[in-house]
C-alpha cells in the first residue's frame, strides 16, 4: 500500500491525471481538481496523499494535496453505490468542508449540482455520510465545529421548498442572511430577505 508520494511533477495527461516521478519511476495518479490546481507547473516537486485502490485488472492510485481530501474520498468510496469515479467528482466538485456542510444541512441541491449525482444518490448520500464525514464544518464565528447539531438551515429549506420557493432563490435568500437558534427564527428572517427579491 502506497499512502504518500514525494517526487517531481513530469506529465499532465489530461484533466485529473498526473505523473509524477519517484527515482527514476513514474507514477500515474487520478487526482480531484483542487488538487490538480495546487501541484504547480511541470518541473515542481510535490507531495501527495495517495489511496491505493485495487480492482481485479489494475491498481490505481488516486492523489490529494490535502489529508482531509483523501479522508473525504474514502468515507465517500465507504457509502453504498459509490466507486472511485464518483467520489472522486464529488472531491472535485466539493471541498470536504463544503460536502460537510451540506450534510448536516440536509442540502440535497448542493450534492445533485455534482455531475453523475441525481437525486436518489443525493439522498441516500446524505444519509449515509452523516455517519462517515468528520470534516470540520465553519461557524458563524469563524471557528469550526464537527458535531452533528440539528440541521436548522436544512429544515428551513426544506419548508421554503414546500412555500413555493426555488432552490436557488433559497440558496441566495439564506447565504444573506445568519444563523439562527431555532427553525422559526431563520425562516422568518429567509422569508423577509425573500419579500425583498420578489
């Protein structure tokens, strides 16, 4: 098992694919996009988080810059349904933070936003990873917390949704607006920031 690659940067084969050179050996990995941005031109040297994933026809090494990238990748490949393809849009698509967030939000329109996500996959992806997902996830004071708290902000978008309110008109009406202690207070506050854009 492989789990860190330090070497030089020396090919990008296309989007997601990297190689990378260990001693004279060159080693090809699938990485997300955040990473890809992150490694530099050819020539740098790079350190990577790896997963070895093995198949019965080959073994394919996936690369992060991050450790709570590959964490992310692995609680993902971890839930019913998903491969490494899969996951792996998901990391490209979704900081772990932000995957986290969406979680505990409840947020099923952030996970369907995914190419190859649909909304059955977004449901059971939401119920699955609760339990997998320790990502920390930012509070309004700028700090971090990575408990469970009942998903306020999701219950509300859940009952703008039946109000009438579009995903993306919510989206924009709750990103405006704090945090609040209770369901009731955040949904009075969405729906007057909601009575200013209608």
């Amino acid at each position: 098992m492989i789990g860190s690659l330090r070497g030089v940067l020396t090919d990008r084969r296309g989007p997601g694919e990297v190689v990378v050179d260990i001693g004279g050996v060159g080693y090809l990995l699938s990485v997300p996009a955040s990473t890809d941005r992150s490694l530099g031109a050819v020539g740098s040297e790079v350190v990577l988080d790896v997963h070895t994933h093995v198949r019965e026809d080959a073994i394919v090494l996936f690369g992060f810059s991050r450790a709570e990238e590959r964490r992310t990748f692995e609680a993902l490949l971890g839930a019913h349904g998903v491969g490494p393809t899969l996951a792996l849009a998901i990391v490209s698509s979704l900081s772990p933070e932000a995957l986290a967030v969406a979680v505990l939000e409840d947020d099923l329109d952030t996970l369907c936003r995914v190419p190859g996500v649909g909304k059955k996959t977004a449901a059971r992806l939401l119920l699955e990873l609760k339990a997998r997902l320790d990502a920390p996830v930012p509070d309004p004071a700028g700090g971090a917390s990575s408990t469970g708290e009942r998903p306020v902000r999701g219950e509300t978008r859940a009952a703008l949704a039946e109000l009438g309110y579009g995903p993306e008109e919510v989206r924009a009406a709750l990103d405006m607006i704090g945090d609040a202690e209770t369901v009731e207070e955040l949904l009075r506050a969405a729906l007057r920031q909601l009575a200013t854009t209608r």
